[in-house]
C-alpha cells in the first residue's frame, strides 16, 4: 500500500477509534439524535432518547432484582417494542439475553415456554 501523509499516524487511540457495538449504537444514537424516531410500531413512534432512556430503567430493574454479569435472562416475545427494550436492556446490567418469539413455535409447544423459571 502506498503510504500517503494522510495514513500515518493514525494508530487507534481514544481520539480517533470508538467500537461501535450495539449498546454504544445505541447511546451514541441517543445523544447525537434524541429526538429521531428509533422504533416504529403501529401508531407507536418513539425516539432514540426515549429508547434508551426505556432500556436503561429495565436494566436498573433487572440489576435491582439480582441480574448481573454472565447472569441469562429468557424470554417470549413477539417483535415489540419491548422486544428491543430487552434486547438492550438486559446486556446493560451485564445479562445475555435469550429470546424466543411466539410464531416461531408450533402451536402445541407453547404451553412449555410459559412455565416461569426460578433462578437458582
């Protein structure tokens, strides 16, 4: 590669490289667009600070009732908004999050996935 003055010294550091991973999307979206709509759902339109301010407080939640780092949090929704919410919320205090949506299981399988699970 033919090193151009433009390409030299421009090794990562924290001025110039940020890893952009899906929860650093997301509050970097939120304090650089706060007010363009992140989630459309219906009639529903919310905005990318509210997003995140929403996917905050269930982390809060989630941290307050135990869920912490390497902890996995399951769970049976259909595409929502507070899918998203969860797909965000619950890395925030460190859990993985499974999910499972509805339609994609058969009909008589249901029934087994809305046993509540106790943590031990």
């Amino acid at each position: 590669m033919h090193m151009s003055p433009y390409n030299t010294g421009l090794d990562r550091n924290p001025a110039n490289y940020q890893p952009l991973t899906p929860l650093t999307f997301l509050e970097r979206a939120a304090s650089v667009f706060p007010d363009h709509t992140a989630i459309v759902h219906g009639a529903l339109r919310r905005s990318y600070a509210a997003f995140y301010d929403r996917s905050r407080r269930l982390a809060s939640a989630l941290a307050g009732s135990g869920i912490g780092r390497g902890d996995t949090v399951s769970t049976l929704l259909a595409n929502t908004p507070a899918m998203l919410e969860c797909h965000y919320g619950v890395p925030m205090c460190g859990g993985f999050c499974i999910r499972s949506t509805p339609g994609w299981m058969r009909p008589s399988s249901r029934s087994s996935w809305t046993t509540p699970c106790r943590r031990s």
